[in-house]
C-alpha cells in the first residue's frame, strides 16, 4: 500500500505542477528562460563575427607590413647618391665638383 500512495503523491504532484494555472503563474519565468536562450544565441554568434573580423584585419595589417617594407627598400635604395645621379641626369644636373660656397652676412652700421 505505501508503493501505491507514493505513487499516487507523485502523480499528484506532477498534475499540480502542470495545470494551467500554474502553467501561466509560471510563464514569466519561461519567458526569461526564452531571452536568455537567444541571448546566448546571439553572444556566439557576434564572437564569431568578432573573431572573424580580428583575422580578416590581422591579414590586412600583415599585408600593410610587407608593402611598407618593400616602399621603404626602394626608397632607400633610390636615395643612394649614385642612383639619384643617375636620376638627375637627364635634367642635365651634374655632381658638384668644387666644394660650396658659403655666404656670410655683414653687418654695417
């Protein structure tokens, strides 16, 4: 008899729990359960995005690196004095040969 009234209390208990009035006493708490599930839903998603865009900005910056590597290369190879003098030719400039002059102000009073 005791296994028949425990199981009569658990039925009991379970018709409690899922009558319609407890059902809609519970719902807000059903309807938080809701917001967070898409709250969470929608975290994994935007760190997906997230990490998506950090790679994709990583590469371009790697990119950005190499390029200004290369520019700076050939800057400096190009203001060697040789290769300048070889870039001025055509403009009919030539070395200085002679040591500059240089200029002094004197004042009259």
């Amino acid at each position: 008899m005791d296994a028949e009234k425990k199981q009569l209390q658990v039925r009991t208990q379970w018709k409690r729990l899922l009558n319609y009035q407890s059902l809609v006493r519970q719902m807000p708490f059903f309807l938080f359960l809701s917001l967070l599930a898409v709250g969470y839903i929608y975290n994994g998603h935007y760190a997906d995005k997230l990490n998506r865009d950090i790679a994709k900005t990583s590469k371009q910056l790697q990119e950005l690196q190499y390029e200004y590597k290369t520019v700076k290369g050939e800057v400096l190879f190009r203001s060697k004095q040789s290769e300048l003098m070889k870039a001025v030719e055509p403009l009919g400039l030539k070395e200085l040969i002679a040591s500059p002059v240089i200029l002094v102000e004197t004042k009259n009073k």
